[in-house]
C-alpha cells in the first residue's frame, strides 16, 4: 500500500478542518432539555449525571493521557528513555492504581444511594426548588393519568376536570401524579420536568414533581406500545397561578362531559388524537379503569382481591368467569388495533401457519375465531 506523500496529508487534515466548524454549527441548534431542565426533579437528576461522569473522568482522563505518554516516551525510537526488561513490580505505584478507582467507587456509591432515595418518585417533594423548601401548607396538584391506545388522559379531581394530550400545571406548586394505564404497558415522560416514569394496567405508579419555569413543554410516551406509538405525544403548560385558574375555566367552559359511556368511547385505539377537554369527570372512573373494570360487567381487581382475602368465592367462581375475561375485549367490541393476531385477539395471521408454543410446522393448529373457541382457547 502506497505511503501518502506529506502534501496530501496536509491536505486531508485541512479538509477534516474545514468539515468542523459546520458540524459544530448543526449541533448548536439541538435543544438538550435532559440537561438544561426547567423543573427541580429533573435538574437534580441532570446533576447527578454530571457529578457521576465527573467522577468517572478522573480515572478516564489520567488513563487515556498516561498511555499516550508511555506511547510517547517509550517509542522505539526514542533511544534516551530507560530500558529495564527486567521491571515487574511497584508498590508505590500499585497503591495509586487500586487506591484512585477504590475511592471513586465508594464516592460514586455514596452519590447514588443518597440520590436513589432523595428522588425516588413515590417521595413527596422536600422541596420546590435549591433555595426554597416546600411549604408546610402547601397542596399538591393531583393529576391522574392514564394511558390509553395512543393518548394521554390527564385527571385533574380537584377541579373535576379532564384533558386529553393536554397537561398543566401551576410554576411552583408540587405536583402528585398517579400513573395508570388502560391495555398495555407505556411510561410517562416529561423531560424538563422529572424522569419517565411506567404506567402498567391494573396497577398505579406515581411521580413527584415540580416546574419552576413559564414555558410550553413536551411530553411522550417513552415505552412503545403499538402502531401509534410515536404520536403518542402531549404538550405540558407551566403557568402562572392565575393562567392555570384560566386554564381551568377554558377546560369548564368548551369541555364535555366525561362518563363511563364516553371514556369507553374514548378509550379505542386512535392515533395522532388532537387535544381535547372534558368539563366534569365521573367520580369513580379513575378508581375503575385502575381496577381494570371500566367497561359494565367487569369485576374490579379489589372485588376480586377481596375474594382471594377471605378464602375464596368456592365453586360459586365459576359463575364469575365472564366477569373476569378481559383481554379479548378488542375483539368483542369490534375495535382491536391493527397487527393484533391470534392466539389473543382470534384473528388468523397473514403468513402461512398459524403460532404455537412448539414452533413445529407438523404442529401448528388454527386459531379460535369465536369466542366460544377463545375461552376454551385460554382455559
């Protein structure tokens, strides 16, 4: 392979040169709101990234420098530097190379454990931000959410209120959020507020927060969850006290009204769903999608529960089967999203063969396609 000549490497360094300062300019319009956050959560979060990467460096930084400098200083044609074939022991400088990573990691453990529990989620805020502790009377905003097929349903109980991709909250108020969801698995996240945070069906999560800056701030789901994932975005409004109380009037004012009927109606698969606001909310409707029996005829988990708590329903259970069937209920109504298949929704799939657990051909049996067939199916 042909050396380049001196020229044409001096050339090549002065293009990589020039590609630079274009390539800086592109990145200076990224907007990297992980690290400049408008809420206290998520900025003690960002400095906490800061402070372990500050102290991963100080073993990073000396290593990569002292091998350039062995490289360096023992070249083989540096013929100054010493030669001791024979060298294969230090203990001054095996002191330094265990003792440096040794008290990082116990600073890095310390820096973690302290911040695990300070900014666990489920943790009431101590304060609203560096300066100012939360005070003693001090209400928190409770918003309830859920995460349905492919949107977000905001709660606001204390104003007997509901949105739909659309969030608000006052600057400086802590806000309580509990996290639920109505099919499958998704995570909610506001990234200048706080850290994303699961919503699973049939069970609640819950994030503490606070923003302390006016502004409009984007929200997503961060786990994916089906075709509509990726336009399962919302917008969140920091407000004044007084902008959010108008907020709040708007929402009373054009909203409709949210009952078991119309969330049912609602809760069906949609995609890029426009913002939407409903003026009253039924009193037990979040209490029932938590417990998963949103839809007449369900029987809510803390009934069920409550069965399993005092010894169970007996032969009498049988009698509560169809009041506990729930995943096929896509199906039922007539609304299951698209991709769905069999054997969970009782649809045959587009390829040849049918799925089952053995993976054999010779073994491959069709799909119940009623739901006679599908309780069986399941059973």
């Amino acid at each position: 392979m042909p050396i380049p000549s001196p020229a044409r490497r001096a050339a090549c360094r002065l293009l990589q040169g020039l590609a630079l300062p274009p390539l800086f300019l592109l990145l200076s319009g990224c907007n990297l709101v992980v690290m400049q956050p408008s809420g206290d959560v998520a900025l003690q979060q960002r400095n906490l990234v800061l402070a372990s990467t500050g102290l991963m460096l100080l073993i990073i930084v000396p290593v990569i420098a002292l091998t350039l400098f062995f490289a360096w200083r023992y070249r083989a044609s540096n013929e100054t530097a010493p030669y001791d074939p024979d060298w294969n022991h230090s203990t001054q400088l095996e002191v330094v190379i265990w003792t440096a990573p040794l008290l990082i990691i116990i600073a890095l453990g310390a820096l973690t454990w302290i911040s695990t529990h300070t900014l666990d989620p489920f943790r009431p805020l101590g304060r609203i931000d560096a300066t100012r502790p939360v005070p003693a009377d001090a209400k928190p905003l409770v918003v309830e959410v859920v995460a349905l097929d492919w949107k977000w349903l905001f709660v606001y109980p204390e104003y007997g209120i509901a949105t739909v991709n659309e969030l608000a909250a006052p600057v400086d108020r802590p806000i309580t959020f509990k996290i639920t969801a109505s099919s499958v698995m998704n995570a909610f996240y506001v990234p200048a507020l706080a850290g994303m945070i699961y919503a699973m069906p049939g069970m609640e999560t819950k994030l503490h927060a606070v923003i302390n800056k006016e502004g409009v701030y984007d929200g997503l789901a961060s786990h994916y969850s089906g075709s509509g994932f990726s336009r399962m975005t919302f917008k969140f409004h920091g407000m004044k006290p007084d902008g959010f109380d108008a907020w709040v009037a708007k929402a009373k004012d054009k909203g409709a009204d949210l009952n078991r009927e119309s969330y049912l109606e609602l809760e069906k698969p949609s995609e890029a769903v426009a913002p939407r606001f409903y003026k009253s909310v039924a009193d037990d409707l979040y209490t029932a999608i938590l417990n998963m029996c949103a839809m007449p005829g369900r029987m809510c988990m803390s009934e069920m529960m409550h069965i399993d708590a005092t010894g169970g329903a007996g032969k009498e259970s049988h009698g509560n089967r169809e009041r506990l069937q729930y995943d096929n209920r896509r199906i039922e109504q007539g609304d299951e999203p698209n991709g769905a298949t069999a054997p969970a929704a009782g649809r045959a799939p587009r390829s040849e063969g049918a799925p089952n657990q053995e993976g054999s051909p010779e073994n491959k049996k069709a799909p119940p396609t009623s739901s006679d067939d599908l309780q069986r199916h399941h059973h």
